[in-house]
C-alpha cells in the first residue's frame, strides 16, 4: 500500500518539493487530488491517510524535522462508500450445509471449505484465517498474532488493533472441529490451523481460487475473501459496537457499520415488522 499510494498520489505532487518545505497543505492537497482526479472511495482514501500518517511516525522516531500537521488530514465528505458483494442467507445456507460437489462423478471437498466457515463465523481478516496456528487456540479463545499477506509474507497484523482475543462462536468452534477431522483424515500435519495440502502455510490466492470457483458450482454470486468479512459486519448488525470492534479488530474511531455493514435480503422487511410491533405496543397500552 504505502509503494502505491506514494508512486501515484503522493509522488507527483510532492517530488520536487523538500522535505522541509512541505506544508500540512501539501498533504491535504494530496488526498484533495486522489479523491478529485482519481474518485477514491473513502476506504481508500482512509488508508491512504494511514500510509501518510506512518511516514510521519517514521520521520518523529527518526528525529528528522518536519511540518507537522496539527489536525489530522480531512477524508472529502462527498468520497463514496465502496460497493460490496456479501454471501446472503440463501447462500450462507449452502455454504455452511454443503460439504462438496461432485467433479467428474467423484465427490469433492475444497480443500479450504472449513476455513471460509471459520472465516464468515469470526470476520477476521484472510491473512489472519491463514495465518492461525494450534497454539493460538485455547479452551475455546483465539487470539490473533499475526497474519500472512498476499505476497505470503507473516506479519503482525494490519494494524496496532489486529493483536486481539475473543471468545469463539459456536459456528466457528464447529468450523475448527470439522477442519481437525478433515486434515486427520488426509494425514495433513500442520502447525497451522488451515495449511495449504502440503502443511505448509496456505496462499491467499490459492484461497481465493478455490473460494470462485466453489461459487460457481454452487450458484452463489461470487465475492472476495474481504467480503465474506463485511459478510459476518452485516449478519452482525445486532451486535453491541464495542464488541463488533473487538471481534473483527477495528478501532474506536472506525466507523464499522458504514464502511462493513451492508444490506441483508429481507432486512427491510424485518425493519417494517419491528416498527409495526412498536407501534402496536404503543396502540395497546
């Protein structure tokens, strides 16, 4: 991210300027010009300021003087809110009830099938799925250290919230004891709680791979490994805040529910049902 934000917005407005001559301006009209010329959504805009914000964190541990900004830099307010695919109900239903298909006449399993389970029950993040290994379970927590990347790379996580422990649901406990079954009986030996065939660690692309064509052959709109996250935001749109922030490992300042709550099939039914009960309480007493 911090090479591509820096190579295409950040870059051509900044290059012949001085470090020292760089003004909190300057770093406002950076994201002014990527939401204006490029028309970035406001999650893209935001982790663009992230990036802007680590370079100022490197340049004060580093000692190297520099106009700080006082504020912090201003997300356009008229920026939009990505699209999103989420799995729905009807979907979730095939998912979470069917095993495999048949290829060729012989029935087969995808390989990482308890790992999108775990994935919907949980919302934690594909390189944290991936990256989860036996000791990070315990009598019924997880705690998350570290993910692998898209480049297979492990790291600590995406940010200082990724290093998190909660409770795991029922949904996904079942997804973990189907997975041990599973890897039993290919006589797959792993530290990792979802490895790739060979025990070692999956690849998110290869995930992803499987993930497309599974939806295929079952008939469900195909989405990305992100989306089954905003997938588990929006079944959870009942959940208090402060524990959906803890669970899929958001901030205080995030605004959860706009950027990974999106509408359900028969949510505004349910919306209708519930103020029509309101009121015929009210009415009745």
């Amino acid at each position: 991210h911090a090479e591509y934000f820096g190579r295409l917005y950040i870059k051509p407005l900044l290059e012949h300027k001085k470090l020292s001559s760089v003004t909190p301006q300057d770093w406002q009209d950076c994201i002014d010009h990527a939401f204006r010329d490029r028309n970035l959504s406001r999650k893209t805009l935001q982790d663009m300021r992230g990036t802007i914000s680590g370079f100022w964190k490197y340049l004060k541990h580093s000692r190297i003087p520099f106009d700080a900004p006082e504020d912090p830099l201003v997300i356009p307010r008229q920026a939009k809110i990505g699209t999103r695919t989420i799995v729905q109900p009807q979907d979730l239903q095939k998912v979470f009830s069917i095993n495999g298909h048949e290829v060729r006449g012989r029935f087969y399993q995808p390989h990482y099938l308890f790992a999108w389970r775990f994935a919907l029950a949980t919302g934690l993040r594909p390189g944290e799925v991936i990256g989860l290994q036996k000791s990070d379970i315990r009598d019924g927590t997880v705690t998350i250290r570290h993910s692998i990347n898209v480049h297979d790379i492990q790291t600590e996580g995406k940010n200082e919230n990724a290093q998190r422990s909660f409770l795991l649901p029922q949904r996904a406990v079942e997804a973990l004891a189907d997975q041990k079954n599973y890897l039993r009986s290919r006589g797959i030996l792993s530290p990792y709680l979802f490895p790739a065939e060979d025990g070692g660690p999956a690849s998110e692309r290869n995930v992803y791979k499987t993930w497309r064509r599974y939806c295929v052959k079952l008939g469900i709109p195909p989405t990305s490994l992100y989306e089954q996250r905003h997938t588990f935001v929006s079944i959870g749109y009942n959940i208090p805040d402060p524990l959906l922030k803890q669970m899929v490992g958001h901030s205080e300042s995030m605004d959860t529910r706009r950027q990974y709550g999106h509408e359900l099939n028969g949510q505004k039914a349910l919306t209708a049902e519930l103020v029509d009960a309101a009121f015929q309480k009210a009415l009745e007493d």
